[in-house]
C-alpha cells in the first residue's frame, strides 16, 4: 500500500490534509489530518502527516551518524565535482547493511548508480560520471 498527503480546498477557504492511497484506480481517504487556513498550519499538518506515513511504511533507519556534527544554522557545502558526500553516505549505508562482504566495487558502483537515478544497468556508466565517481577504481580490485 503506497500511502501519500493530499491536499484539498475546502468550501470555507482552508486547505485539508489527508493520508490517501490509490488501490484499483480508486483514491481511499486513509485519515483526514485537519483543515490548514495558514501556511504555518498548513507547513505543521503536513510534516505530521508525513510522520505518520514514514512510521507506517517502516523505514528502515541506517544511523548514519558519523561524528561529524552538524548545527541547526549551518549547511554542508560539496565542493569538488565529485559528489562525495552522497557517494560516502550510500558507502556507509551499504557497509552497515553487510553489503561489504561481497566485495566487489563494481556491484556497489552499480547499486550508487540505481539509487541515485533508477535506471538500466548500462546506463549506470552515465549517472556515475556525472556523480564524478571513480569507475577506474572497480577495476583495481
């Protein structure tokens, strides 16, 4: 069951929220969240919402905490072409799931690839070059 929010206008001008999914062609109200008549409202009703869509669908949590602190004001900032914070977090990830022990680097190149753009395996080469990945690297192995 694929849960997701809509949002609806009501007849007094405010904005519903609902928990829905679509079974068979039909869209089925799974829980009416309330009725936002200000953004900060609206802002308020959504995250719950997708709350109670992440704690039904069991999302698995990878604790991915690596030390590195990040405060509430501040952002993180890639620099370089190559998008190592993604490619070091889907690492971690992967190793923490026991990925690791099949050691083949040309596998986690693949699943890096399908993760980040869903796509057929030979156009896995694109995404890679484009995350600035080292594809030389599997065939050191």
């Amino acid at each position: 069951m694929s849960l997701r929010l809509r949002k609806v206008p009501t007849a007094s001008g405010a904005t519903a929220v609902q928990i829905v999914t679509k079974r068979h062609g039909k869209l089925t109200v799974i829980e009416h969240l309330g009725s936002a008549h200000t953004p900060a409202q609206l802002a308020a009703l959504e995250e719950a919402g997708r709350e109670k869509i992440n704690e039904s669908t069991g999302q698995l949590s990878l604790d991915l905490d690596t030390g590195n602190k990040v405060s509430a004001g501040s952002r993180r900032r890639v620099k370089g072409s190559a998008s190592r914070v993604l490619i070091d977090t889907v690492r971690t990830a992967y190793d923490r799931l026991g990925f690791h022990v099949v050691d083949d680097e040309a596998f986690f190149q693949i699943v890096l690839a399908r993760i980040v753009e869903p796509t057929s395996k030979s156009d896995s080469i694109r995404v890679l070059d484009e995350l600035g990945a080292d594809t030389k690297q599997a065939h050191r192995r």
